[in-house]
C-alpha cells in the first residue's frame, strides 16, 4: 500500500513529530508509514485522512499491478 502522508503533511507545514503529536503515536510511527514500511490500523489511517481533510483514499492507496 502507498500513502501520501509526506505529501500532506508537508503541505500542513508539520513535522513528522508535530504530526505524531496531533495523532497520538510516535515519531518513528510516522517515518514507517511514509517510507511504506508500516501500515497504520483503520482507526489511525481515518484520523490521518481527518487531519488532512481528505478521504482515506486519498491518502492511502493499492500499487497498480
């Protein structure tokens, strides 16, 4: 699954731990998500997507095969 929750929180003006602060969950949480590495539960994708003010489908989205 890719994500784009670098490109979103850069447009906020965030860092990844202001982002991690306003989220409730680590810093290193955050740089997993956006490197792909991790992939966030439903709760903390859906409070993501909130933030940001898009759908979940916007921010995170399946690899065309």
């Amino acid at each position: 699954m890719k994500n784009l929750v670098k490109v979103e929180r850069a447009r906020l003006n965030l860092t990844q731990a202001e982002l991690a602060q306003r989220l409730g969950v680590s810093r290193q949480t955050i740089h997993a998500i956006e490197k792909n590495k991790f992939n966030p539960s439903v709760t903390l994708a859906i409070k993501m997507a909130r933030l940001f003010k898009l759908s979940v489908e916007e921010v995170f989205f399946l690899e065309e095969e």
